[in-house]
C-alpha cells in the first residue's frame, strides 16, 4: 500500500503543477526525484520555471475543495495528505524563490 500512496501523492502534485490554459505557452519544466534515506522514502515534483504559488497559503492546498485551477474540484492534495498521513508520512508544498513550486513527499519504509 505504500508504493501505491506514494504514487497517488506524486500524481496529485503533478497535476496542480501541470500547465493550465492560462500557461500553455508556459516551458515550465518538472523535476522529479525519489529516493531512500534510512527509515524514510521520499519523493518530489519541482515545477521549475512555472507561476508558483505566489499569495497561496500553502496550507490550505491541502483542504478539500480548495483549488488554483480554474476547473478544478481541490480535492487531489486533501485526499493524497490523507493517504500518505495515514501511513506515518508527510505530504507539503514550497513555493521556490525562482519561480515555480515544490511538492515534497516522504513516508516511512516498511521493515
């Protein structure tokens, strides 16, 4: 089930950063990364050339129905918290000082 919750939060990140009508012309470029680090696997989705989450509270992305896309329904982010949460792992959001934001995720690694 972990590998599955990990999917499901790296999917969700990738959607709110994933190029809306307003930034289609956008050459915004996503970095995605992985690894283990002893107890803890992470993830994360870097959007590095995209608007950011400028003037977003960065918290309440993760509340449902809550939304930057204008189609949007907000409830990706809240129920990928929940599943990683429910895990023992961590789900958060930055917004990077260039432009674009962070989606970092890590949950604990089944011994």
């Amino acid at each position: 089930m972990t590998r599955k919750a990990i999917a499901g939060a790296l999917a969700a990140a990738l959607l709110v950063a994933a190029p809306t009508p307003a930034r289609a012309a956008d050459t915004s470029r996503l970095v995605l990364h992985y690894d283990f680090d002893g107890d803890l696997s992470g993830g994360v989705v870097k959007d590095t050339s995209g608007s950011g989450l400028d003037g977003t509270d960065l918290e309440r992305l993760f509340e449902p129905f809550v939304t930057t896309k204008e189609h949007g329904l907000g409830v990706g982010l809240s129920i990928s918290r929940a599943v990683v949460t429910a895990h023992g792992g961590r789900l958060w959001a930055e917004t990077n000082g260039e432009g674009g934001a962070t989606f970092h995720v890590s949950l604990p690694v089944p011994v």
